[in-house]
C-alpha cells in the first residue's frame, strides 16, 4: 500500500521420492544348491541399498540353502523424511533332497522265503520310493524263486528343485 513498495519471500519446495523397495517375490531352493540372491526375486524395480532381515542373518544379500532357514525376508529401504521406509517380502522355501541310503547287498538261495529290498539298503533311506532291476518289484520284495539277481535300484523322488537320488541293491541268488 503506497507509499510502501512490494515485498518478496522465497520457499523452497523440496519434494522427496518415497523409497521402492520392490514387489514381493519367492523362490524355492534345494538345501544343496548353491546361494541366491534375495534382491533379484523382487519384483518390479527395487531401489538399491537396502536392508534385509528375515529367520537367518542375510549377507550380502544372498540366502545360503545350505546354512540359512526357510522363511519370510524382509528387504527395508529408508525413506528420507518426510517418507516413512518401505518393505517388500521374499518368502524362500527350502527342499531337502531325498535320501535313497546306501548301496547294500544280500545272496540268497532260490529256496528261501521273499525277503525285503528297503532292509538291505544302509543309512536311513526315506520311504515312498520306487524299485526297479532285472525284475519287476512288487512291494519292494525279492523272490527269489521267481525273479532274477542283479543290480536293483531304489529311487527315492525328489521335491523341486531338488532331484531324485537313487541307492541300489546288488542281488545274489544261488541255487542248492
């Protein structure tokens, strides 16, 4: 209002990006493959540089199947103010591979009773596989009146990723 002349102020408008830590992802692991890097099953674009915290403590950020448990993790990119942080979750299972057990052996006479494959195996082999040989297997019994000696494979099936593994059994028949 004259005789006063006009006045200026200056704000400055900062405007901070909140920070995008990704989409939530998974993946499935083997307990022998080999480690894997979390940030890479993010969905979308994650911003770099953030934290991880889950079941096991993340280095690197890579989950170790061999040393690392199963679990939700949880990737944390710290907003700067006044954006508040933001978390964005991978959910890692871990399959165990099968276990066949070990290689075993049994001699038996063409005379005696059926005997049982799976208790020739050593170790403790996981149940549920499947036989095969020089004969067909039937309830995972050996005849030795009506079936052929030889090498006699237990299969145990493998979860994926992980593969089936397989242990066998050597088979000898002799006769009176």
């Amino acid at each position: 209002i004259a005789p006063c002349p006009s006045e200026q102020a200056t704000v400055t408008v900062t405007i901070n990006t909140p920070p995008d830590p990704g989409t939530p992802g998974a993946i499935t692991l083997c307990s022998t493959d080999a480690p894997a890097s979390l940030f890479a099953q993010l969905g979308g674009t994650p911003d770099a540089g953030g934290t991880w915290s889950g079941p096991s403590a993340v280095v690197g950020g890579m989950i170790d199947p061999a040393t690392m448990n199963a679990g939700v993790y949880t990737y944390t990119v710290n907003g700067i103010a006044p954006c508040p942080s933001e978390q964005a979750t991978v959910t890692v299972t871990i399959n165990t591979p099968p276990d066949p057990g070990t290689p075993g052996a049994i001699t038996l006479c063409s005379s005696d009773a059926p005997a049982w494959l799976f208790a020739q195996l050593g170790g403790t082999p996981d149940a549920g596989g499947t036989w095969s040989g020089p004969s067909a297997v039937v309830g995972g019994m050996i005849n030795p009146a009506t079936m052929n000696a030889g090498v006699y494979t237990y299969t145990g099936n493998g979860i994926a990723p992980c593969p089936s593994e397989q242990a066998t059994v050597t088979v000898t028949i002799n006769t009176p």
